[in-house]
C-alpha cells in the first residue's frame, strides 16, 4: 500500500494553540452582482480543499469492497493556518520556519473505515450490508468536512469513479429497480468472470504544502481496478492495467485549484468513468439512490442557472471516449412528482453533452427510435421527430427512453435497466449550431485537444427545453439538478487513455431568487 501523509494528532494541537486560520467561508455576492455562487467553493478558489472520494459498480451500488480498501468512500479536508505569536509575545522562531500549517480534519482511519466498522452516528443494519454502510460513510465523512454557510452547509467536490463490468450470473443489478435473477451472458456488458464487478483500489497522497517556499498545495487520490497492480512507487501500476488519477494542486492564496484527471482501460476493465461532481448537499444526488452529500448549497433549477468553468482536454480517450462537457442529473417520477427513493418508480434522468468529435450521431431521419419525440429551439418553437425538413438530428447522439415509461412514443429504445439502481432517461447531444444560443459548441472539435476554453454555459435555459418524458395529463416536473458534473466515460474500448484538467468551476444562479 502507497504511504500517505497526515499530520499527528499532537501536531495538529500544537497547531490549533498557535495559529489563526486563513480560510474564510465563501459567502453570497453582494447585491451589486446580478448572480450568486451556488456552490460553496465558488469558482475553486478555497485554499481550504473540500474534496471525496466515491466508487460505483454497474448499478452505483458497492457489492463488494475491495482487499484492504474498506469502504470506497474517502476525503481529503483541510485548514490552512497562519502560524502567529502566541498572546502576550511579539516573537514567534516557528512562524519563521513553518509559517503556514495544515489541519487535516478526515484521518487515514477513518478514510480506511470499512462494513463491519462502527463509527459515529452509524446504523446497526448497515454495518453488514456494504451498500448501506457505504452510503452512511459519505454522510459520516460529510459532516467531518462539512462547512457553514448561507443559504446551507456545503460539504465536498465529490470524484467518482464507475465500472461499466457487470456479471449476470451474479444477479447484483435490479432491472429498472426490480430484483431479478442471473442471466446471460449478454453481449452488452464487458465481464471476465467471477469478480468482474470489483471495486477499485485507491490510494491516497494527503494535500501537503510544497516547493520551496512551501506555498503549493498537492494531494491526489489513485489506483486501479486490477487488483494486482503494484503502486509500491506510486507510478502507473504498468501499462496494461486500468487506471485512475486525480491531482489537484494550487498556489497558496492565489487562483484556482487545478484538476487533473487521467483514466486508463484495459482488457478486464473496458468500459470505466471518471467524472467530478457537484452534487446535492442533502437528499439524492444523480444515480443516487441513497442520502448524498456534496457541493451545492443551492440547487440549480432550470431555467435559472448557469455553469462556468475553464476545461483543457489533453487526451480524447479514443473513438468511444464520450467525453462530457457537461453531465446533469436528476429525478422525478413520471407523473413529475419528486423522487422519494422507491426504485421501481423514481426516474435519473441524465443529459450529456459529448465533446469527442468522433462521436456520430445516431439519431436520423431514417431511424427515429433514438431521438427524441420533439425538439425545442430558443424561441420556444417545438418540432416533432418526423418534420424531417426541420428537426435537428445532427445534433442528438442518442435518446434512450425510461423502463417504466407506459406511454412512451415509439419507436424507442429503452435505456440500460440496471446501470442504475432505478430506471433512467439519458439524452445525449453533439456539438451543433442549434445549442450556441446557450454557450454550447456548435461544431465537432470546440473545446477538444489543442482547443482549451473557459466556458458559460446557460445549462438552465437549455434543460429546460430538452425533451423529457411525463405521462400524459401530468403537471410538468420541476428541474432540479442535484448533480452537475464533468468528465470521461470511455465506452468498451480496451488500452485508452483520456486526460484531462478543470479549473475555475462555478454554477451561478440569479440573485433575484433569493
């Protein structure tokens, strides 16, 4: 296992007697600025980092722990203190040495916690069901990183990482929130036998302070899902292994954090996902079926809000790599009431927006079942699938419909039944010129490798005129998206590798709301 670095307990008292904090709660905008941050690091510019950790199998759930992993829930929070002269002295010899200190507040014990393990506030059922143990961790380390604000508390940016193997014989996924039995082999899941489904090992490099002058901070989190990878030097474990890494580094006081992701297949690992999250602070979150935790002190809700944030894509992931300039989850019911954790009838429903210029469209005129029933442009005219002088279908990768739909349009195609652990409803859409009224790219290479850009996109006003379904005669939903995220899903394609860094992220909702 790769050694990490945290502070002794005893120095971190020495550090709470003698400093004062640089850290400052980020706040509301003042009532000059036309918008404010729905995020609690507002723009990622905290010098004191709030970032998780999380894992999901084939259907977001954890199935099995990985060897001497724990549970796949860990944190990286911290303070930055300024050492000062302790009262009545006007000298202090370490703030010359050591003029800045962090405070880690989530320990490698508790990082380490898995099912079996009781730690504070955890329920007794939990402790041996690993998906439940899982989800109470997140709420557990929540509330160890958890900082106050207004108009809510906010807790972590959230990594997550998913594998797309999946054994039938196993019987591990319900198929649109219903339990059934082994199955298979289908060819749509990649799975090399017993234990396909494993979860990742992750290894953690605490944020330190660095360089010369000790004012860079760096941490990472990285692993693999090859369980016999050797990261004894915290290299890539070879280059036939699947692999994940996320580094973030940032000049002390100044600027934004820098994210780096890297995201490797492999043969036994073909299909895999790296995203950051923003996600719901309360309640559920994307794919989420549980009590989440995350960045969003305000939830943004269509068609009130926009996402900022600058993207430079180093590596594409290859042909299959659908990689996301923007993902936004969701649920509600198909009657557009909210979701209230019953499986079998609460909907995800996803849009993505794929940035790989490679990726076709396979929704057109000659084959309607993956579009959309209708398109809306800006100025709210709608046009059905089969005006096909007028609809857009360039600009569609794929509509799949919800499992439980009943009144669903056909033809269709239903989504993947147990890539959730309820039924969902995805829309993907392409670089076209029909999204540039809304800050999208309009055309195929925008923002891809050699193409970095800060992005605003009105991500409100569009999902509010992106087709979902609701059953007929039923009030329309309220979109509130619990989950805004960005990042790679490489598609059963074997030996590719997707690089990439974020900075600057931001929601921005309008101050008139509040």
């Amino acid at each position: 296992m790769a050694p990490s670095k945290v502070l002794s307990d005893s120095y971190i008292v020495l550090a709470v007697l003698i400093v004062s904090s640089l850290s400052s709660v980020v706040s509301l905008s003042s009532e000059k600025n036309e918008h404010v941050s729905a995020v609690g690091d507002s723009g990622m510019r905290r010098d004191g980092l709030r970032l998780a950790i999380e894992s999901w199998n084939q259907c977001n759930e954890v199935g099995e722990e990985a060897p001497q992993m724990g549970s796949p829930r860990a944190a990286d929070c911290f303070d930055v203190y300024k050492a000062s002269p302790q009262p009545g002295e006007d000298r202090c010899s370490l703030c010359n040495k050591v003029p800045y200190m962090l405070v880690h507040r989530v320990t490698e014990k508790e990082n380490r916690l898995g099912a079996g393990q009781p730690f504070a506030g955890v329920k007794q059922e939990a402790l041996d069901n690993v998906d439940l143990y899982a989800a109470e961790k997140e709420v557990y380390l929540g509330s160890k990183c958890q900082v106050e604000d207004k108009p809510n508390p906010w807790q972590f940016w959230m990594i997550m990482l998913k594998s797309g193997n999946m054994d039938t014989y196993a019987a591990k996924c319900p198929k649109n929130g219903h339990k059934v039995g082994p199955f298979g082999p289908p060819d749509q899941f990649p799975c090399f036998g017993k234990g396909c489904m494993n979860q990742p090992l992750i290894y953690h490099n605490y944020t330190t302070l660095q360089g010369r002058k000790r004012n860079t901070l760096k941490g990472r989190f990285y692993g693999s899902w090859d369980l016999d990878a050797d990261f004894s030097n915290e290299m890539m474990g070879g280059n036939n292994i699947s692999y994940h890494s996320v580094t973030w580094e940032k000049k002390l006081g100044k600027g934004s954090w820098i994210f780096h992701h890297v995201l490797r297949t492999s043969i036994k690992y073909p299909w895999l996902m790296l995203y950051l999250r923003s996600d719901a602070t309360t309640g559920f979150s994307g794919g989420y079926h549980y009590p989440t935790r995350g960045m969003l002190k305000i939830i943004p809700e269509s068609p009130d809000f926009k996402v900022k944030f600058t993207l430079k894509v180093i590596r594409g992931g290859g042909p299959n790599s659908q990689f996301y300039l923007m993902d936004i989850g969701s649920c509600w019911k198909n009657n557009g009431q909210s979701c209230d954790g019953d499986v079998t009838s609460d909907v995800t429903r996803y849009s993505e927006m794929i940035l790989n210029p490679e990726t076709p469209s396979w929704c057109n005129a000659n084959d309607l079942k993956l579009c959309p029933p209708y398109h809306t442009f800006p100025n709210g005219t709608r046009i059905h699938r089969n005006d096909t002088a007028r609809f857009p279908y360039e600009a569609y990768h794929l509509y799949c419909a919800p499992g439980n739909g009943e009144y669903t349009e056909k033809p269709n195609v239903m989504c993947d039944p147990y890539s959730n652990p309820q039924p969902q409803e995805i829309l993907q859409i392409l670089p076209n010129p029909v999204w540039g009224d809304y800050g999208y790219p309009t055309k195929k290479g925008e923002g891809w490798i050699g193409d970095s850009r800060t992005w605003v996109l009105d991500v409100g006003r569009l999902s509010q005129s992106l087709y979902f379904y609701q059953d007929p005669g039923t009030a329309p939903a309220r979109r509130k998206w619990t989950s805004i995220d960005l990042g790679a899903e490489i598609y059963k394609d074997p030996n590719q590798v997707a690089e990439w860094t974020v900075t600057d992220f931001d929601i921005l909702v309008p101050m008139k709301l509040f």
